[in-house]
C-alpha cells in the first residue's frame, strides 16, 4: 500500500535512502492538489524525465482524476519505455535503483512507473578473454538487454525461451536462464531452475559466482563453462543446452558442460573441418603434454633413467653437473616462479608488463642458467609446460589443469614412472566419475556416442552431422534433414 | 585411517631406488681383460665434467677407470670405491673381450652382465685383435661428438656395407651359444696407431689421427671358446652366408686382366634337403664396377662369360670355406646341427660335422656395366 500524500510518501523514501544526494524528488503542486515525482540521479537520464515526464504531468491541471490522467497522459506520449503501475512501497528502490521514475498523487494508493533508465553501458566491444582469427568479433557486455538482444538477433525462433529471476536481497540481480523449449531438457531447466531459487544471499555481482551454487560434485577441474562470445551461446543453444546470464557480467554459463568442450575453440564451427579436427588433436596433444612433461621428466632424471636413449641421457646428465638442486625441487620453484610471472602479468596495468616479461626472460632465464642455479632443460621443460597451457582459454580450466599437474609432479617424484601411472589412473577416475544433470563430463566418449562423435575430437564436415549430441538432451534429436 | 595408511605406504616405499642425474656415472663401455690370474675390469664413463666451460652438450670428457679382481663383481666394487659417482650400467653399449677370456670361455664373464637387473641385454660384444681391451676405451675418436659413443658408432656406421650389428650383439652371441648344434662368431676390433697417443686429447687436434679404431676380422669360437680368427676374405664370405653383407666387392681375373664386380644385393639361404644333406643358395646381384681389360662390353656373349667366371669364382671359395670349416675349424658357425636337431632330434647323436654333404649353389646376374662399355685406354 502506499500512502494518498506524496508529502509523505517523499519523506519516507528520503528518510529510507539516509539523505542520499542523488535521490531527486520533486513536488509540484497543481491546484489543490500534488503530485510527488522520485528518481535516483545518478541512475537515469535528467532529460528525459524533463522533457517529458515533467511536462506531461503539468499541463494537467482539470478535475478529472489525476492519476488517471496521468497514466493515460503519459502512455500517449512516451511509447518507448516501460509504463506500468505498482501498489507496494517496498519494490520503490527496486525501481529507483534501476533508473525508474516513480510518480505518486494524491488520488491513489499506486504509483506510476516509468522508466528512465541512463545509459551506463559500454558499448559491444571486441571479445578480449577468447580472441578468435575467424568468428564473430561482438561480445557479451554488462548490460543485461543488451546480452540479450545479442542472442535473440543470432537465434530468431520464438522457441527460445527466456525466464527471469532476480537472485541476492540486496543486490537484486537480474539472472536469465535461456534455453530452446523444444530442444533444451526441460526436467534439467527445472532442476537448475531450483537451484538457483534456493540462493539466499546479499549479493550476486558476478556468474562466477553462481558457478559454485550450481555445482553438484566437487572437482578441480570446472564443470561448468563460462564464455563471452554470443556466437558460442548460439550455438550451444542449438545443441540443447542451457545458458545462464547474470547482469552487470559478459560472462555467461553454459550448463551441462563436457570435457571436450574446453579442447573445442571458437574458431573451429567456421573452419575447414578437417583444419578443425588437425587443431583440435594438436589443443589435446598440448593438454598432455602440459598435463605431464614436468612430471615425466622428474620421473626420467630420477628414477627411470634406462628408459631413454644413451645420448640424451649423457646430455642431460652434463647439463644437471653442478646443479645444486634435487630436479624435483628444480621444477617446483621454475613452476612456481612462472605461475607467479603468468599472475603478475595479469594484474600489472599494460605499461609495466614489459618490464615484468624482461625480468622473467633474461634474469629468471638466462642468468639462472649461467649461474648454475638450473639446468637448461629444466627451463624448456617450464616453457613447453607453460605454453602448452596457455592454449586453453577457459582460465578457470588452465587453473585447474595446473592443480594436476602439480599433483603429477609430486607423484612422480615419489614413485617415477609408477607414480604417473598410478596417478593418470586417478585422474581418469576422477574425470568419468563427473557427472552433470546425468551427463557424464567425459561423454561422447565415455559412455560412447557414435552419432556424437562426429563433432567430438574430430570434427565431420557439416553436412554429415544430422543429429544433435544427445547427452545433452534427447528431445529434438534430429539438427539436419539429408535432402541426398 | 586407511588414509594414513596409504600415505604411509607412499612415503615409505617411494624413493628407494632414487638416484639424481649427476650422481651417475654414466658406463656405456667396458673392458674385461686377464691379468696375472684375476680379471681386469675398466669401464668408460660418458658423464665427467667438462674441461672447461662449454656450452654444447655432446662435449663431455669421457674417463677410464681400471681395477682387478677375482670376479668380475669384486672388480666392479673396486672401481665403485675409485669413482665419486655410482656406476650406472644401464646404458651400457658394448663390452670388449680380450682374447685370453676368449680362450677360457666367454660364458663365465657373461654371468655378471645377466644376472645384473640393471644392464639391458642390447649391447655389443667385441673381441679386441691384438693387445689389451682397456686400451680400446682409452682411444679418442675424431670424428664423434659424443666420445663415449664412437665405439657403437663405428659398429653401426658399417651397417651400410655390412650388418655387423646383429652378429655383434650380445644377445645373439649368448642364443647361439646355448642353442644345439651352433658355435657363435664375435667381431673383432682393432686398434691402428699408437695406442698412447691415441688416448690423449692430442689425437684430436691433427688431421690425421695418429690411432684410430677399426672393425677386424670374425673370431671363430667352439662353443664359447675363442679358437681362430679367420682371413678377410674369408670374413666377407662368412657375412654373405650369414645373410649380413649388404655389399660385396668381389675381384678376379678374367683374361688375364683385374675385373671388380659390386653388388648391393646378396642372399643366402641354407636349407635342409635330407639328414645328411644342405643345400647352400647363394644369389648376388651387381655391377661391373671397374675393370683394365678391353672387352667389348656391349656384347652380351661378353658379360655372360664374365658373369658365368664371377659365378665360378664366388662358387669355390664358399666351397673352400665350408669345407675348411667341417674339417680343419669344426666350428659349426652356421649352425648345420642346429638344423639337423630341429628336424630330426632324434638323429642328433648321430650327427658329426665333417659328414655333412653341402650342396652350393650360386647365382650371379650383372644388371649394368657402368657407363663406360671399354676400357678407357684401348691396348694399341
């Protein structure tokens, strides 16, 4: 209920908001009667509140009901922005702090709703966390239409669904879920559906954050995956699955996702498929390679030394001469040194990044080497090992591959060659032990999906994939018509 | 508690047989030698530190260490006791025999080398021609970046005209001896040169090295035991019939003037026909690669008479060698019983070398007389 006295009413919201400045209210006064206008300042646009809302409302000045009038008034004008009316107090700095301009009178228990909303948005702007060659260049930013509107220009079916819901009690966080109705599994839209109402909490600031809410299973490794690119979301959306955006946050959610999804680029839709396939087995090669290299070399230089040929054993047997170090403990502080460089560059503002990459090649590389503090082969092994790494562009994968692969080296250095095997067999338990609303993160290949495979490691030509990966849902199988 | 239990277990079982890298001493040769009743043992380390500060990898010193005992075991231990780093056998390369172990049979020494978990069955096995085998180690190699490796290299660089390399490994060496009715062969290594200057860094610097390194005639043994060397002509033969020569450069005379045939294809095949009998199939392909006579090449009549003389010729000398073997040698190094004992074991007692009827067989073919069809410098 709100009160019949917009004195009151300005008072109450003034008093709620602590004196705040930029909440704006005003009272105008038209015969005997008042009409009481609130917005926040720094939320919505000053102009178009006079330009139009002001002066709609004071050329009133008749006996017929105000309120009425003004509504009527105002729907007549103003066609583009959002116009409704609302009778609970409690939702007004719902309203405020979303840049709407509130009106109140004398004749009714409502409010006038209108919105006013400032433009506080950057623009679309190109994709900076997965840059691609070939691929769309927008990306999702932090408005919450925008985002969108981004999908809704990709995909123009009206089975693409959105359901709004607002998470955390103080921040009120618009969050969508998007899926295509007849395709997306709909016991798995309500299951996250009740999940994400189950969050009881202060604030949402990020869909990072709901990451966590989501998750059913503990792992290093994330299930689920999050992108900025809307070309990505689309075509997730065709295959079934379901997407989460949160507002103020270009990153989405993409729910279920499967181990495979992260050696995948963006690149690879658009590209040549047997290009597509050759990249996507060197990004695997690369995750091996990053996963274990380390972890072998401490196994080779310690342990198993009769497993490689004579001459690169007597190469990296002179190499390590003088070295003071254990190679175990050799690797761990040049990872350690190099997570730390990779983290430094992160978060260093661009102009000093230089430097940071000059103290990291010549004083960490060159001289630790010359001053015998290393041997050669252990920085190539650091370098491969990093660079392999860098090749994925989930940074929350890269971080947990690197958990693993701290774990490899550990192992290795315990047992050698038993400790990565033992360890490799962890690792794949591990893995095909995952499962995400019942699908299994290694699928298609375990359990193993032929018709799903054909975009899997290797990717077909187009035209040959008929059916849509049906461990993400069943409904809707078929993606393509053969007219042959 | 299982937890516990199972990084317990982790912790106390990992690191036994841990070893850093530069706590090796890398063995990838070693020579066995008598001396005064008791054997001399000397390995050669791939890993010594650098000289002086270089920084390509291959250039490592490489260093000999000597010392005796009455097993080979004992011997090793001593040496262990000389060397600041462990002795690591596991990337050992070949193992060089003086003849006088020859002599006493190979099979003893063979023992360490076997039971020992650590060395892989893949090495060579050399006879040293003349002299002490700890001197073969001691030579410096001009030509090979890795010094340590040059004896394996010279094995495997032959490779091209002959395939030594099987007949010279270890494992082929200790399956004939054990087997029925086979006496192995051992390639030989000789040293050309002066053998102490050959062993200083000096040798490195001239270009022509005052010593260097050569493979040498096949050293015969009966059983294990070392009892001849044969010639070089003999040598090649043996290779051929082993199906081991790739190339075979064959010279002889016909009309009285030097023919040189080359071929790059030989292939042998021994068969059993009867108890008693072998067939030896002998098929050699090549070239005429060098000749003073002036024969009309392009005349086929020719090249069949040279090609028919060839066939006579190569057809004696096996001849010749198998029958030296069954009588004077005795030394079944084609392992005829072997033959006889797969097919007819029961038979075996009875069987005797020098009884043995072999038929030999050659066919020779000439595929191209080079580009020139008469001698350059025609008799006037």
């Amino acid at each position: 209920m709100i009160e019949k006295d917009p004195k009151k009413v300005i008072k109450k919201i003034k008093k709620l908001y602590g004196n705040s400045k930029d909440l704006n209210t005003r009272l105008i006064k038209t015969k005997n009667k008042n009409i009481g206008v609130l917005f926040l300042e720094s939320s919505s646009n000053a102009s178009t509140i006079s330009d139009f809302i002001t002066k709609s409302i004071i050329q009133e000045a008749n006996d017929k009901p105000l309120f009425q009038t003004i509504f009527n008034n105002i729907e007549n004008k103003i066609y583009n922005s959002q116009l409704f009316t609302i009778d609970n107090i409690k939702d007004f700095p719902y309203y405020l702090s979303s840049g709407f301009t509130i009106i109140v009178t004398d004749d009714s228990s409502k409010a006038i709703v209108l919105e006013s909303r400032a433009n506080l948005d950057r623009g679309i702007t190109e994709a900076t966390s997965e840059p691609a060659l070939r691929s769309s260049k927008d990306s999702f930013t932090e408005s919450h239409s925008k985002n969108l509107g981004l999908i809704r220009k990709r995909i123009k079916d009206e089975n693409l669904w959105f359901e709004e819901m607002k998470i955390g009690r103080r921040t009120k966080t618009r969050v969508t879920i998007a899926y295509m109705n007849n395709i997306a599994d709909y016991n798995k839209v309500k299951k996250i559906k009740a999940k994400l109402k189950d969050i009881d909490i202060d604030g949402i600031l990020d869909s990072g954050n709901l990451r966590d809410y989501l998750t059913e299973k503990k792992s290093i490794i994330p299930q689920i995956k999050s992108s900025e690119r809307p070309d990505i979301t689309c075509q997730e959306l065709l295959n079934g699955k379901i997407i989460i955006l949160t507002e103020n946050c270009p990153f989405i959610l993409i729910l279920p996702t499967v181990f495979l999804d992260y050696i995948k680029s963006p690149d690879d839709q658009n590209q040549k498929s047997i290009n597509a396939s050759f990249t996507r087995i060197l990004r695997f090669c690369a995750l091996i390679i990053t996963l274990l290299t380390p972890a072998i070399y401490i196994a080779v230089a310690t342990y198993d030394q009769n497993t490689i040929p004579d001459k690169l054993l007597i190469s990296l047997a002179v190499q390590r001469e003088g070295v003071p170090f254990p190679t175990f403990f050799e690797i761990i502080l040049f990872m350690t040194v190099f997570e730390i460089l990779r983290e430094s560059d992160i978060r260093s503002p661009s102009n000093t990044s230089i430097a940071g990459s000059i103290v990291g090649a010549l004083v960490l590389g060159q001289a630790a080497v010359d001053a015998s503090i290393v041997s050669p082969i252990t920085i190539i092994v650091v370098a491969v090992t990093s660079i392999c790494s860098l090749i994925f562009q989930d940074s929350d994968f890269i971080n947990g591959i690197r958990v693993w692969r701290f774990l490899f080296i550990l192992s290795s250095s315990l047992l050698g060659f038993i400790g990565i095997i033992s360890m490799s067999l962890i690792f794949i338990t591990k893995l095909t032990a995952l499962e995400y609303l019942n699908s299994s993160f290694t699928s298609p290949l375990a359990p193993l999906d032929i018709e799903a495979n054909k975009d899997a490691i290797v990717k077909f030509e187009l035209p040959k994939i008929y059916k849509r990966p049906s461990y993400v849902s069943k409904n809707n199988p078929i993606k393509q018509r053969s007219k042959r | 508690m299982k937890k516990y239990i199972l990084i317990l277990l982790l912790l106390l079982s990992g690191c036994q047989n841990y070893s850093e890298l530069n706590q090796l001493a890398i063995v990838t040769a070693a020579g066995i030698d008598k001396d005064k009743g008791k054997y001399e043992v000397s390995v050669l380390i791939a890993n010594s530190p650098k000289v002086n500060s270089s920084n390509k990898e291959g250039e490592a010193k490489t260093t000999v260490y000597k010392a005796k005992g009455k097993t080979i075991g004992e011997a090793i231990k001593m040496i262990e006791l000389k060397s600041p780093k462990e002795l690591y056998f596991s990337h050992i390369n070949c193992i060089i025999i003086s003849d006088e172990i020859g002599k006493e049979g190979f099979l003893k020494v063979a023992d360490y080398f076997m039971r020992n978990p650590e060395t892989r069955n893949r090495f060579y096995l050399l006879q040293i021609d003349k002299g002490k085998s700890s001197d073969v180690l001691k030579i410096i190699s001009p030509l090979e970046s890795y010094p340590s490796q040059s004896i394996k290299t010279l094995i495997e660089s032959s490779q091209t005209s002959s395939n030594i390399g099987d007949s010279a490994s270890y494992s082929n060496f200790i399956g004939k001896t054990i087997q029925k009715g086979y006496d192995p062969i051992m390639t030989t290594i000789k040293i050309n040169g002066d053998k102490d200057k050959g062993s200083k860094q000096s040798n490195l610097e001239t270009t022509e090295p005052n010593t260097y390194l050569s493979m040498g005639p096949i050293a015969i043994y009966k059983n294990d035991k070392f009892k001849r060397l044969s010639s070089n002509k003999e040598t090649e033969l043996i290779r051929v019939l082993n199906n081991e020569n790739k190339e075979l450069n064959y010279s002889f005379k016909y009309k009285e003037k030097n023919v040189n045939m080359f071929s790059n294809m030989t292939k042998t095949s021994i068969k059993l026909i009867d108890k008693n009998f072998i067939s030896v199939d002998i098929y050699i392909k090549g070239d005429i690669f060098e000749t003073d006579s002036n024969v009309n090449l392009n005349d086929y009549k020719e090249v069949y008479k040279i090609n028919k003389k060839w066939q006579k010729n190569i057809k004696k000398d096996v001849k010749k060698l198998i029958d030296k073997i069954k009588h004077k040698w005795k030394c079944d190094i084609f392992g005829f019983g072997n033959m006889v004992y797969k097919k007819y074991p029961d038979y075996y007692k009875n069987f005797k070398l020098d009884k043995i009827n072999v038929n030999v067989k050659v066919k020779t073919e000439i595929i191209s007389t080079g580009s020139l069809t008469k001698a350059i410098k025609e008799d006037k």
